[in-house]
C-alpha cells in the first residue's frame, strides 16, 4: 500500500491476476495508513503496466525473495523508532530505519524456502509475524522487475526510478538509479522542449539507456543479494569489489546509439573503438592545468553542468605550422554561418534568450557565461602538452581565444594516482595525433587520416555527428 498525492493506492498480487484499489482521501485508522512493499526477485515473466499503453514489466524468476515495509505502521513492537536488527535464525533477519514524516523501513529476509510461486499475502505477513513475533505487521508486495517501455508512443509521457524497475533495497540503488533516470531525461527533455532535439531521435535514447542499466540493476541486484542471504563475507566482499563502479554510478555503459557512435570517425568514415574513452561511458577521471590560472582541475569534472555538449580537442604541439593550420581551418569551418554546428548554435542563443538558464546561488562561484561566450550549446576544451611558456590565450583562433576558461596543459600526471597524462588514460597509445572528443554523457572521437584539411573535415565531422540527433530548427 502506498500512498502519493493523497491517493492511497493498495495493490494485491494474486494468482488470477493484478488487482488494484484506490482509496481518496484520508484514511480512516492508522492500520488503513500503513505503506507497504514487499520486494521479490522471482516473478511472473510479465505482469499488466496500469500506467502507460502497450507496456507491461518484465522480469525473470528469481528464487531469492526479499520484503521492504516502508510507511506508517500498526504495531506494538517497542523499537520501531530505533535503528534495529531482529535476528531469527530459524526464520530470517529484519533490519528496522526509522524515516522521516513519521514513516518507518523494515527489510526482512524472507527465506530461500519461501519462494514467490504461489505465495499468498497471508503467508507473507505470518512470515514477518514468525520473525517478530509477538508484534503484528501489515504489507503487501512489488516485484523484482523492469518496465517494457520507458516512455508512450508519442514520447509525451516517460516513467523512471522505482516506477519502471523494482529490486532488493539491500545495494541502495533505488535512489541512485533513479536520480540517473532523471538526468539522463532531463537534458534531452531541455533540448526538445527548445526545438533543438530531431523528433524520434533523441528522445527514443532515455528507453535504450535505462532500460538496458535497469537490467544491468536487476541483474547486479540478484548477485547481490544472494550474496547476502549467503552470510558469506568473503563472497559479499568478492561481489562489492567486482561490482563497486556499477555502485558508484561511474560504472554505467550505454550501448550504441545515435549519441553513442562506437568508431573512431575518419574523412573516410572508418576506424576502431577508443582504448580508454569509450562511447556510453563517462570520461575517466585525468588531471589537468587549467592554463588561465594554473590550477589543476580533473578535468573530467572541470566544465559545469549547463546543458551543453562538450568538445574536446587534443593537440599535443601548437607551434608547429601544421597544427596551427588545423586549429586555423577548424575555427574558420566552425563558424562558418553554412556549417551545422553554427546554424543549431544561433537558434539555441535564440531560445536562451527567450528561455534563460534558471539563477542560482552557486551560480557566483561556478560563473557560467565563462563557458557560455562561444556558443550556448557547446563548449570547446582544448587540450595540449606545449610548454605554457611557448604560446599565449590571444594567439589562438577566435574560437578558443574566447574559450579562454577551458585551455588546459597535459602536464599534470604526478597528481594522478596511476600517473597518468589526461592523453593517455583518454587515449592511450593515440596521444600524438589530433583528437577530438565529444562529450555528453556519451563519447564520439575523430582522428584525421591525413594532415591536408584535417581542420574542415574535423568540422564535417562534428557536423555529421550532431546533425544525426540535433536540428537547427523546428
């Protein structure tokens, strides 16, 4: 039972079927205003979505079977409002939270015995009885499962978090992956409500991504808490240690998409996968200098959240003639009013300045229209090993001569755990050629296959590339 907006919503699996029940207003005893959830990993294949059409849940039977009681709660066990763990060993463990707006959490472990197959409520609640007793507990149950679709067919309406895929609390995903879901929606939701998104391009990504980490959630999950209910130290450890950047958040991995194009972009259109910065990856963390003020960043963090695309660009040496002529040729095509990435940036200068960035207080630390004086849907990143003394911020092109926040020296590895340039955990063996980066949680690069024009056909790349997802104009 679960209540949101006021509506007490109460849902009962059965063998014939969901049923579900809704009650308005205020209940009428503290019984009726319990919140429940009881959360097992094995369940029926599919299961009837209430919400979106020609959408149902997925799952795959599971035999570890797990409970989560979280609300107002009916009892007379006295710890309630301590942070407790009851342990039966006969029948289970419960682990008690105390939670705000005088809510209460249990985790109870149901045992491998008591499989969800035919599993009635009664049974569920004489269980949490049996590991409590003598004080008396209501709930009901939610599944271990994944939503068949994340959004309707138009793409008006999107689901996320614990409305498109439930789990066993125990790894504390459930906030995580749904702070996930929202921002991985978010950005694309700013570009489309902006006209700067092609309609049933960008917005189809948000159900590919998550959907596949909801798997990817469901099956760590599963791991995991078998791992638990093992009491086994050792394999819990094993398991935290195999799997601690999917717990992080940094460990997630998209797969290939319009965002998330996995070659290395040539003038000829060919090439291989990137050895470190990898597409649907985020960025591994690098040290840099930032050169305006010396400091090292990681650079990885280094550039603010603001909606924008990021551009990095690798240029190991920019006093020689030829590199100089590459940065030359790729200032003038990118700001050439013809080239895509020009186009899209006038109509996103229009659109802010119709709908600004909304202010905030940290706004006067981070400063935005540091990172803004280029375009506002892109900020380039120039990356070079060249001595800080061999070149000045005004003698670059007009590009990155404003981009003068993001100009950053490769010459800080004795600050990286592993030793590590930014070039070569980004590239790896790649670092003495001109890269270019492209980043939005998502990852594009392009190498020249020759020095002649190299600064044009990088612009075509990046071109071609935004051109797949993006529009200049409704």
């Amino acid at each position: 039972m679960s209540v949101m907006s006021g509506l007490l919503t109460q849902k009962v699996a059965s063998e014939a079927g969901d049923q579900c029940c809704l009650f308005s207003g205020r209940p009428a005893s503290v019984a009726a205003y319990q919140t429940a959830a009881w959360r097992a990993s094995e369940v029926a294949p599919q299961v009837r979505s209430q919400r979106l059409p020609d959408t149902y849940t997925q799952g795959t039977p599971r035999r570890s079977v797990w409970g989560v009681l979280d609300g107002e709660l009916d009892t007379d066990f006295p710890g309630i409002w301590s942070k407790t763990v009851v342990h039966s060993h006969e029948h289970g463990t419960v682990l008690i939270i105390p939670r705000e707006r005088n809510m209460t959490r249990f985790y109870i472990e149901m045992k491998e015995s008591d499989t969800s197959c035919g599993l009635l409520l009664d049974q569920i609640m004489q269980q949490a009885r049996l590991i409590l007793a003598p004080y008396r507990l209501e709930w009901t149950s939610v599944a271990q499962r994944v939503t068949a679709r994340f959004s309707d067919p138009a793409e008006r309406a999107f689901i996320g978090g614990d409305a498109s895929h439930t789990h066993c609390p125990k790894a504390a995903q459930g906030m995580n992956t749904s702070v996930h879901d929202s921002w991985n929606l978010a950005w694309k939701l700013n570009l489309a409500v902006r006209g700067l998104a092609r309609p049933g391009v960008l917005l189809s990504t948000y159900e590919l991504e998550r959907k596949k980490i909801a798997f990817d959630l469901i099956d760590f999950d599963y791991e995991h808490a078998t791992s638990i209910a093992a009491g086994d130290a050792e394999t819990l450890a094993a398991s935290f240690r195999t799997n601690v950047r999917f717990i992080a958040g940094v460990g997630v991995e998209y797969g290939a998409n319009s965002i998330n194009q996995t070659g290395v972009a040539t003038e000829q259109g060919t090439g291989t996968l990137l050895a470190l910065a990898k597409p649907g990856c985020t960025l591994p963390p690098a040290k840099a200098t930032r050169y305006i003020d010396a400091n090292p960043v990681d650079l990885q963090l280094e550039i603010p959240v603001l909606g924008q695309f990021r551009i990095y660009l690798l240029v190991p040496d920019l006093t020689g003639s030829t590199e100089a002529g590459f940065l030359r040729d790729l200032d003038q095509s990118v700001r050439d009013p013809a080239s895509f990435w020009s186009r899209v940036s006038t109509t996103a200068a229009t659109s802010y300045a119709s709908k600004p960035r909304p202010s905030r207080p940290k706004d006067q630390h981070i400063l935005p229209e540091r990172y803004t004086a280029v375009s506002e849907l892109f900020t380039f990143a120039l990356i070079t090993s060249t001595d800080k003394n061999d070149f000045e911020l005004a003698s670059l092109p007009s590009t990155f001569a404003h981009s003068k926040w993001t100009v950053y020296l490769d010459d800080a590895c004795s600050l990286d755990t592993r030793g590590l340039s930014c070039s070569e955990k980004w590239f790896g063996s790649a670092r003495e050629s001109k890269d270019i980066v492209v980043l939005k949680w998502s990852v594009k690069r392009w190498q020249p296959s020759s020095q002649v024009g190299a600064g044009i056909a990088a612009v075509q790349c990046l071109d071609q590339y935004y051109e797949s997802f993006l529009q200049a104009g409704p």
